[in-house]
C-alpha cells in the first residue's frame, strides 16, 4: 500500500475548516510517501482433542516478526462447517438461485478472482476451495476420472460453508468460475470442461519405457512449450499470486497426472511457485488422477508395448517405475512445502477434495502491518503465541517471503541490484529462461563447461533510439559445489540493436546466450539469472548438473556430451555471447575456427533447417587417432526412422586433451513432425569399447 499526503489538505482537516486556495502551479507542493504491507497470518487453535477453540480476542494473541512485537490491526474467527450439506430439494433451489443471482452473474463474466479490499474479510465463514484441473497433462481417461470425482463432490459432498472456484490449464491459466455456493452453477461449468483437450504430453523422457504414439508434436507459441513442467508451475503461480489479495485459508485441488521432468527443468520455479503459494495462504492438494496403477513389464492396453531389449532385462519395468515414482514425487513436494497433502494412489479421487476441504477448518485470521518496510524479496520468520494458560495446540505459517520491488536503478545501483536478485531465496521468474549445460575434457582433471541460455524474444521489449530498436540485457551467474562452495562465476551484459524486419520478427525469433566454466570433476549447482532492462524484467533458472570423471570408467568408451543445433555463425556475428575473452574461445570446442555452433537448448528443430550434432570422443593412452565408427539414428518408438552414413574416423586426435571431435549434418526435410528419440552410437574396435547417447527431440512442420 502507497500512501502519498499533501501538507495543506491534512492542515485542512486536522482543523475542520476550509482550507487555503491552492497555490500556483509553479509552487511546489510538499508530500510524504510511505510503504507498508499488510500481512495474514491465519492460526488454527485446536485444544487436546483436537476441537476448535472459540471466543478468543486480539488481546489473547502475541504476534511477533523477526523477534519484532507487531500490532494486531485486523482480527476475525472464520467458523466452518463440518457436515456435509443435503443435496437442495426443488423448493431450496428456488430459493438458492434467487439469492446466488448476482454473485453468479459476475462470475460468469470474470476473467480472474475477485479480490479483496484492504482489510476486507469478503468471504465471512467461508471454506475457499479451489478445482484445478491441468488438461495439459491429463489423458482423456484421467479428465474423466477428475471430472466425476468433483462432480461426485459437488452433489454429496459439499457443506454449508463451502465455496468452489474452478481453474484450468492447457496451454495458459484460465478462471472458468470465481468462487460460489451454486451447485448447479458449478455443474454446469465441470461438465463443460473440454475433455480430450490435452494441449501438450505430460513430458517424454526418450527412454527405454517409452512406445511410439504416432503422434505430431504441434507448438501453439513458441517452442518454449518444451519446458511444459515449468508452463504448469507458472500457471500455479499465478493463480496463488491470483488468491492472494483474499485474506482467507485457500485450499486449491491440483488434479494432474502426475508431473514429469525433463532434465532441463527450471527449479528456480519450482521454489518460485510454492513462495508464492506460501505468501498467498495457499495450500496445495494434489490429486493423482491415475488412481492406483499396477505396470505391467511388458506395457499394458492403455499403450503400445516399448519393445527392445529392455523388456527383457527389466530395464523397461525399472525405467518406468523411477519415472511413475518421480511425477508423483513433483505432486508430493508441492502439497509438502505448501502445507497440504498429496492423494496418490487412491481410486476415489473426490477424496483429495474432501481431504481439502478437511483441512481448513474453524480459525482465526490475523492481520498487521509489518515493521520493516523493505521490499528486498527476503524471508521474515513469524511466531504466533497465546497465553499458556490456553493449553492449546497452533497451526499456522511460520514465515514468508517479502515483496520483491525491482525498478530502474541508475547505473550505480544495477550491480547490487542484480547481486541481490541472484542471492533471493524467493527466485524472480518473470523472464522465461531455458538452459543447457554441457562438458568436455580438457585434461585429467579439468573440464570445460559450455553454458547456453535462450530468451524467447517475445519477452523482449525494444525502444527505439538514435534510428534503431533497442535493449540491453544483463546476466549474473553463479555455480556452487555439492558443498555449497564458489567455484565460477559470470557477470556480462549485451546491447541488442536491430533494423527495419529483423526489429519486427523478434517477437517470432529467440535471443541465445553463451559463456562457460572450467570446472574438476564434480556435482554442481548453476543458477542464472538475466535481466532485460527495457523493463526491468528479470529471470532466473536453476538447475543441477554433473560432470563426471569420464576416463575412471574402463568399460565404456569415454566420451563429451552431445550438442545438438541448426545453426552455426560467425563469432563477429554473435549478439549475445561472452566470447570476448580469448581464452574461453580457445578452451570451446563448439567454436571451429570463425564459426560458432549454437546449442538448440531446447531440442525443438523444424523441417526447413539443417541439424548438426557434435561431441567428442577421448583415447587418453593414444599416441595417433584410434579409428572409430560413429552414427546417428532417430527412432519413433522401436522404429528406426533414419539412421546416418557410418562415419569413419581415422585422424583429429588433440595431443593436449586426447579428444577426437565428431560431427555429423543433414538435412531434416524428409522427417515427419512429430517426437523422435535421437541416439548416437560410438565404437572403438581396436579398445573394444563403446558408447551410446540417447535424448529426445521434437520436430516442428
């Protein structure tokens, strides 16, 4: 809240009479500004059988931030029912839909949550929940199932207190209805729900569990819709940041197939996603609309069988129970950090609502306005006591995250404006980010890290100054070791300048990044974030990466990662890169001579472009080249829809790093669209050693 007072008119008042003409434009007029922030903290007091105690005051209440005493500025007791509500004869529906007339209209005309005025408590013993329903990572066998289970709910099992708001996502968040008690209101809008719309695959991990749908990948925006585990947690976001004006415990349902990782996920918005439900009161209650699943080694009717060798080594069983074990542990973390509960593995999925709605039950909401004012994104601590005479038992938040205020600073204050965004425990996430994290040996115990970073250039505004649109971007880096400790860091920033079409198509374009690291052997944590200073939007991505000690393992052919790219420049032509520095030049092996190779990041290629694939392979105890055989394959389940020419390598050994480059082009015309898993197969017959690589890939029309 920003409060801005003119001295004359407080005179004016203080004094009941009419105050002085204004004076003259010119004269100024002196003001006070003033920040603060109400905070909500809603305590639950149960007593030792676990009852509700009522008929507290303010007074009985001791709220404290930081070990800082604050003033109760807003206090009420919400009381709920526990009973379920009777189905409304013929003769209360009338009268029900006569007095839900309003509130259902504007409803229907909503494009988002009512909110709350300052200091309003709007929904007055009430039970707010909210039915999510992820239609983008849900089969039409799953839709079904949460639809009958919400359905189920809404009919029988729905008290007096209750009030539902519904939501969807499928490729954006959408408010299908604000919070209301008609029944026959939120009948109508669940059955509307367009079942079979999917909008994007739950994920696809290209391994060994995996059949072939036949199915075309079709992108609605960009190809950031890749990174669709971080689409569904931004969607969350907003919604939490939607409710958070309602001052009431929000309790929101999140009906989902479970949630995949890809391997290139942004954490920062995993972490982003719960502050915010956390800032916001709400818990989450995610709902496994699986049901309870037995897999069958070989694959079940639901899907084509994966094929393979793996099917009979058990590789394809244990594939796939790791990764039904990951989606549900995504489900877990958000209703475990959230202060709700997980349903997962249960057949009755209307139970994760009634376990919703049993959660919030009779409580207190408490307000104040916080002592210190400071908008820095960081975590206060808050501690809620009664008298001990009470004997009883509180439940509530034990802290939170605090606004976040970035603005345009001068040029003194970015640095530090930057630093502090980077050490947030509460990441900025309003700039979409995707990174990909690469390594190459460069001696026994030294590796290089190339890290790329793509910005979707519709995120991207351009003013248009001296004849020429515009912006500066800005990159802060960090990456830590398993034990927390500095091991690099990267601070650049880049003026992006273009003309005439290029300013107008880059809105359809994406702006790349790239800079690298020298790192041992090791776990390591990269967090990035960058900043387009148009804006002043930010983002941050956060991810964990590996560089393994790749000549410890004799069984195996040692070899780098694979890059895959439809692009390659001229380092003069590079934009948005840190290749000024000679030496990362010299130590990148995706720079040959002039020319630059571009990582894809996010693995998504159109017909119309040419793929180049590049790794190296290392002969640590070689004198000369070793000859190799080396291949690239694409498959469609156990189809091999295109294999390359063997490639022979005879020659290429680096007497400094005992690496021998591999790279491979070809035209990506012949393709369907659709997902491929892209493998590449390396053979060493006189070491009698092997490697394979295998990652999945998307093919645009």
């Amino acid at each position: 809240m920003r409060t801005t007072l003119a001295l004359l008119s407080i005179a004016a008042i203080l004094s009941g009479q009419e105050g002085p003409p204004p004076p003259p434009p010119d004269e100024p007029i002196a003001k006070f500004a003033t920040t603060t922030q109400l905070v909500i903290v809603n305590v639950a007091v149960t007593d030792k059988k676990g009852n509700a105690v009522e008929g507290l005051k303010a007074s009985d209440f001791t709220v404290t931030e930081d070990g800082r005493s604050q003033q109760i500025r807003v206090f009420e007791f919400q009381r709920l029912e526990e009973q379920a509500a009777p189905a409304p004869t013929l003769k209360t529906r009338a009268a029900e839909t006569a007095t839900a007339a309003t509130a259902v209209t504007a409803a229907k005309t909503a494009a988002q949550i009512a909110p709350a005025k300052r200091e309003e408590i709007k929904y007055r013993d009430r039970r707010l929940l909210v039915l999510f329903f992820d239609q983008a990572g849900m089969p039409v066998a799953d839709q079904l199932r949460s639809q009958r289970a919400a359905l189920k709910f809404i009919s029988s099992q729905m008290t007096k207190s209750d009030l539902v708001a519904v939501m969807s996502y499928s490729t954006s968040l959408n408010v299908l209805h604000d919070f209301t008690d008609d029944r026959d209101e939120l009948t109508r809008v669940i059955k509307g729900l367009n079942i079979g719309d999917t909008g994007m695959s739950n994920g696809s991990t290209g391994d060994s569990s995996e059949g072939d749908s036949g199915s075309a990948y079709t992108a609605d925006d960009s190809e950031f819709n890749i990174f669709n585990t971080d689409r569904k947690l931004a969607a969350l976001e907003s919604a939490s940041r939607m409710l958070a004006s309602l001052p009431e415990k929000k309790a929101l349902v999140y009906f989902a197939s479970g949630m995949s990782k890809t391997g290139i996920d942004n954490e920062a918005q995993l972490r982003a996603t719960v502050n915010a439900a956390i800032r916001g009161g709400v818990a989450f209650y995610p709902v496994d609309a699986r049901g309870l699943t037995a897999t069958a080694p070989l694959g079940d009717a639901t899907q084509e069988s994966p094929g393979g060798q793996g099917m009979y080594s058990g590789d394809s069983q244990r594939t796939a129970q790791s990764n039904f074990q990951g989606q549900q542990e995504s489900l877990y973390t958000l209703a475990a950090d959230t202060g709700g509960k997980a349903l997962l593995d249960a057949n009755d999925l209307a139970d994760g609502i009634v376990q919703a709605q049993k959660s919030v039950s009779s409580y207190y909401i408490l307000g104040y306005y916080g002592t210190n004012p400071a908008m820095d994104g960081r975590y206060r601590r808050v501690k809620v006591q009664v008298a001990k005479s009470l004997m009883a038992k509180l439940d509530y938040r034990s802290g939170y995250f605090a606004s976040k205020s970035f603005k345009q600073y001068n040029s003194s204050d970015r640095e530090r404006q930057l630093q502090e965004a980077l050490m947030l425990g509460d990441p900025v996430t309003d700039l979409s980010l995707a990174v990909e994290v690469n390594y190459f040996r460069l001696a026994k115990d030294r590796y290089f890290v190339p890290v790329s970073v793509k910005i979707p250039g519709s995120d991207i505004e351009l003013a248009r100054k001296k004849g020429a649109e515009s912006t500066r971007l800005d990159f802060i880096g960090e990456v830590k070791d398993a034990k927390g400790v500095p091991q690099g860091t990267v601070r650049d920033e880049i003026t992006v300048r273009l003309k005439g079409e290029n300013a107008g198509q880059m809105a359809a374009r994406n702006l790349a990044y790239d800079t690298g690291f020298t790192l041992p052997p090791g776990t390591y944590t990269l967090k990035f974030l960058a900043r387009e200073n148009e804006t002043g939007k930010m983002g941050t991505f956060e991810t964990r990466f590996i560089v393994p000690d790749i000549t410890t393992n004799q069984r195996r052919l040692p070899v780098s990662s694979v890059v895959l790219s439809h692009q390659r420049e001229m380092l003069r032509d590079t934009i948005a890169a840190a290749e000024r520095n000679k030496k990362l030049i010299a130590a990148n092996p995706l720079v040959d001579g002039d020319m630059r190779l571009a990582p894809s990041v996010t693995r998504v290629f159109r017909k119309d472009q040419e793929m180049y694939v590049f790794l190296e392979a290392y002969q640590p105890a070689a004198v000369e080249t070793q000859f190799m055989v080396a291949s690239v394959s694409f498959y469609r389940g156990d189809v091999k829809a295109f294999e390359t020419a063997p490639l022979q390598i005879s020659s290429g050994l680096s007497a400094k790093t005992k690496a021998v480059p591999l790279r491979f082009s070809f035209p990506l015309a012949k393709f369907e669209p659709g997902k491929y898993v892209c493998q590449v197969n390396v053979v060493n017959p006189t070491a009698q050693k092997f490697a394979v690589w295998r990652a999945p890939v998307i093919l645009l029309p």
